[in-house]
C-alpha cells in the first residue's frame, strides 16, 4: 500500500450507488490487509436526494470515528452536484477531485470554489454504458478513486473485485463481465490524465 492514511469523501445522490462504492472500496482494501473505515453520512436517504459516503483506509490502526472534514480526495458521483453541494469543503490543497463528467478538468475547475489541486474527470455514463448496457456510475468512480488515490495496486483492485462480482452476481455472470470491463476502462480513460 503506497499510502499511510487516506480519507476520502463521497458526493452522490440516492441512487446511484456511492454508498456502496464507499462500502466496496473499504470491502477490497481490508482485504488486502489496510485497516479501514467505509460509511454513509446518513439523512433523508430519498431517490435522487444528495448523499455522503466516506472511507478512511491506513496501515495502522483508526481510532477516529466521525464524519470526514478534511479529505484527501473527494469523489462526485453526480456532476450537478457542483452547483448545489460546495463539494470542495475542507478539501486538502494538495488533495484531488474527481468527477463524474464528460467534461475536461479545465472545463469543471471553475466551478470548483477556486481549488487549485489536482482534478480528474471521469465520464462514468459512458464507460457504464458501454460495458453494462446501462447507467451505473459507481463502478467507473469506484476504479477511478483507486486509480487516483493509489490506495491498493491495480492489479489486487482488479482481482479482489472480480472475486467480490463472482460472489455477489454467482448466477449473472454478463454483470459480472460488464462490470470488470467498466473497471478497466476507467484505468485506461484516467490514463492520460495520471500521466501513466
């Protein structure tokens, strides 16, 4: 694991999964052997209503337990988010963003309340469509934090999700398939973007 600590905050809306990606993340990188942290800030939990997700994941032991104020990394699962939820709060100026979007980060960095730190976009539609048939950005912005953070190497990402897909979609083995795809597309989209 190349980091000591991270903590990342998730913006979605209800819906859209960035609860369980939250909890996913958290799922592979225990896994793996980090101690960490993944959960939903809770509220009024409606379809479509603005949710928080955090995780916090470390090689030593967490003994903090409340919400995230300062992250290392911010996750927008929902780009009109932008214009209602000050998603950059507390954001680390040395942290990064990601969001979901078919925009550059050039276009998106003015909406971002004057951060100056690293942002990525990831076109989580596309890619969710392509390898699923359908809109699920969770995955894309699931492969996108991990490719970001550096919390856990590509290659365990890769397989410690496929084992979890097997488990979780035993009979659907098309999802299992669409949704490994959706992760390795984001790598291959964020590419260019990490200068890998």
């Amino acid at each position: 694991m190349n980091s000591k600590n991270i903590e990342i905050r998730w913006h979605g809306r209800g819906g859209q999964g960035a609860k369980t990606a939250a909890l996913l993340l958290a799922d592979v990188c225990f896994k793996t052997g980090a101690y960490v942290q993944g959960f939903p800030e809770y509220g009024p939990e409606r379809m479509g209503a603005p949710i928080t997700a955090f995780n916090r994941i470390s090689d030593r032991e967490i003994r903090v337990h409340s919400n995230i104020y300062t992250p290392d990394l911010v996750v927008v699962v929902d780009e009109t988010l932008l214009h209602s939820v000050d998603v950059t709060s507390g954001l680390k100026e040395d942290g990064a963003i990601i969001i979901n979007t078919d925009k550059t980060p050039d276009e998106i960095r003015p909406l971002l309340n004057g951060f100056l730190g690293r942002v990525y976009t990831v076109d989580a539609r596309k890619i969710s469509v392509d390898a699923l048939g359908k809109y699920f950005p969770n995955s894309p912005m699931l492969a996108a934090a991990v490719a970001v953070s550096n919390v856990m190497e590509k290659d365990d990402f890769i397989r410690e999700m496929r084992t979890s897909y097997e488990h979780k979609f035993a009979k659907k083995p098309e999802v299992i398939d669409g949704n490994m795809k959706a992760l390795t597309d984001t790598f291959e989209a964020l590419e260019s973007q990490l200068g890998m």
